[in-house]
C-alpha cells in the first residue's frame, strides 16, 4: 500500500498549521510550523501573495487527507460515497472519515497518533466487537465495541497512550472504558463533533467542478 515516508512536519508546514500527525510531539517547542513558519522547499521564504479561490478549495482539501492520513484515490472514493447519502455533502464526508477504525483508536486514546493507531491496527491489535480487524479504513457502526486485542494490552505505546488520556478529551461520541482497554460508538459522529477547523464546502466546491 501507498503511503508517505517522507517528514510529516513539512505537511504541517504547507498547510501553514498544526495538523498534530505526531501526537504529543506536536506540542513541544520544538515544532517545525512554530520555528520555520513558513512553506518547505527553496522559495518557502518567498512564497507570497494571495491565493486564488482554486488555491483555498485544493489546500482544504490537502488539510483534510492528510490529517486523516488519506491518499487521493481513496479520498475521492469517500467524496462520491458522501455525496449519494442523505444530507449535505460535506459533512457526510468529514462524518465518514471520523468513522474510520484507525481515526476511532485515536480519538480513544489508544494511540497518540492517527498514524500509530493506523499501524496498530494493521498489526492486528485491534478487535471490533470481539473480532479482530485489520483494515484501517473500516467504518465503525453505532454500538460496536472496540477493544485492544488481551494480547496487545501490555504495549508500551498503548499504555504512554492511556497514560495522556486525561490530556486529549474523547469525542460525544464515544465512551472510553481504560480499565478494561474498550470503548465504545455511542451514537454517530455529527459535524460538531470535528475539532479542527475545516471549511467543508471548498472542498465540495473543487470535487464539483
């Protein structure tokens, strides 16, 4: 499977924002957004100049990806899911994205990362009620019961993970059971529910045209 290898502060750097895709990490001093505030490569300094509507819509949508650790293909495939529901585009698709296996291990503190959590589940850590998944992109149901795997609950990263669990707060959505390592989709995530700050409709605008 695709995915990026290359340093992930530059992503924070492009979209000229924390998009905390190193966890805790991301709140030390020594963050790359906050000692070189702007864009990577050669001209970053230079870079300058407003950016057209086009440029607004394709950098929202780059945000977006790679806060949730999504490739193009795939992101369009959510998009098209999003738009065949019932209600408004864009947040059908933030709502699909929220439902994610690997966004859900994050969001309940199992890992300190949406790339950890990714990779903890791809190991085979992870279990969905009762039955082990593997496949980061597996869109969790109201009710279902995520658990680590009896095995797993000793891992280092899982428990520094549980330890900072006071300091990143869990969604409505879910409840977290640390003592027994589950938790659980009380209800479907809303468009309330996404913490970061996104503008949804220029990404609807730029698959539209």
């Amino acid at each position: 499977m695709a995915r990026y290898r290359e340093s992930v502060c530059r992503l924070c750097r492009r979209e000229s924002t924390k998009l905390h895709l190193k966890g805790e990490r991301c709140y030390s001093d020594n963050c790359a957004v906050e000692r070189r505030s702007y864009p990577p490569g050669e001209h970053g300094r230079r870079r300058k100049g407003k950016l057209i509507r086009y440029g607004l819509q394709l950098r929202e949508k780059q945000k977006v990806k790679r806060i949730y650790g999504v490739l193009e293909k795939q992101f369009r495939l959510y998009f098209k899911k999003a738009e065949r529901q019932k209600g408004i585009t864009g947040e059908n698709l933030l709502t699909m994205l929220e439902r994610r296996l690997d966004n859900v291990v994050y969001r309940l503190n199992f890992a300190s990362s949406r790339a950890q959590a990714r990779q903890l589940v791809r190991h085979g850590h992870l279990q969905v009620d009762e039955r082990k998944v593997s496949i980061p992109s597996f869109l969790v149901s109201e009710g279902g019961v995520i658990s680590v795997a009896e095995k797993s609950r000793k891992l280092k990263i899982i428990q520094d993970a549980l330890e900072l669990e006071k300091s990143r707060e869990v969604p409505g959505w879910l409840e977290i059971y640390p003592e027994e390592f589950k938790g659980k989709v009380v209800r479907m995530p809303t468009r309330e529910d996404i913490t970061f700050s996104v503008q949804e409709q220029l990404i609807v605008e730029l698959y539209s045209k």
